[in-house]
C-alpha cells in the first residue's frame, strides 16, 4: 500500500518539476536578463508591460515595478519614467513626494527635463513667466509611453 503511494509521490513531485523547469526555458531572455539584474532589460521589460508589447499584456503595476528596479541602478531614463508614473498614479500609488525624490536623482546626473521640471533650467532663472505645474502635470501623462517606446528602441 505504502509502495504504490510513494511511486504517486515521486511521479507528481517528477511531473511538477519538469513542468516548471519547461516554463523556466520558455521564458523570453528578456525576462531572464531582467531577473538576472540588467537594468536596461528591466526597464525594456517594463516598457513591454507598459505598452501591451510582444506578447506582454498592459499591465502598468508589473511595469512600474519592473521600472522601479531599473531607476534603483541609476538608469537615468528608468528614474524620470518612475517619477512620471508616481505623479500620475500609473501602476503606484500617486505620491507627489516620491515622484519629485525620483526627479531629484535624475537631475544629479543632469537629466534637463527632470531640471526643468523641478524648475531648475535656464528658464526657471530668467524672468519668463512659466507654470511648472502644468508642465510637470503634462510631463506624467507623457513620459511613461514615450520614456517606454525610447527602451524598445536600444539595442
């Protein structure tokens, strides 16, 4: 009796792991550059959930994690992405702070749209009068899908 159980073990326990071994190398080596760390690979792969591409369905809370990972490595273009989708409430809770500590990262590394929209460019100096508000508001409506299309384009 205990026999016929234990070869029932042993044959799911055989069966589950070569399915999730099968699933593993069915992944795309984009999924497995960006679980290795890459952090061009991540943003891409948060660019594919963003977008809805390449077999990838929209799904802008994976994209927003996958972006986040990526601005954690620097990515200057991943860290204006995750700011943009903090203001915005897409994928994260919307939280104005976070969003501006991620614009800050990005204008130490001289990002001039994340400048501009802390109201620190040129124009911000000058005496022309202008609304950051309004253009860090448009800022966040466009800079995740086009931060996203720029991605796929590297190489």
């Amino acid at each position: 009796m205990f026999k016929p159980l234990k070869i029932l073990i042993l044959s799911f326990s055989l069966a589950f792991t070569a399915t999730v071994q099968a699933e593993s190398l069915e992944q795309p080596e984009i999924v497995q550059q960006a679980e290795k760390g890459e952090a061009l690979e991540q943003a891409k792969l948060a660019a594919m959930y963003l977008l809805g591409r390449e077999g990838f369905a929209n799904n802008p809370v994976k994209a927003a994690e996958w972006m986040e990972k990526a601005a954690k490595q620097n990515l200057v273009e991943a860290q204006v992405a995750i700011a943009a989708m903090y203001d915005r409430g897409l994928g994260v809770k919307q939280n104005v702070k976070t969003a501006t500590s991620w614009y800050e990262k990005a204008a130490k590394q001289g990002h001039e749209t994340s400048l501009a929209i802390l109201g620190r460019n040129k124009v911000a100096k000058g005496s022309v009068a202008f609304s950051y508000k309004a253009m860090r508001l448009q800022a966040s409506k466009q800079i995740p899908k086009e931060y996203a299309k720029r991605f796929l384009r590297k190489k």
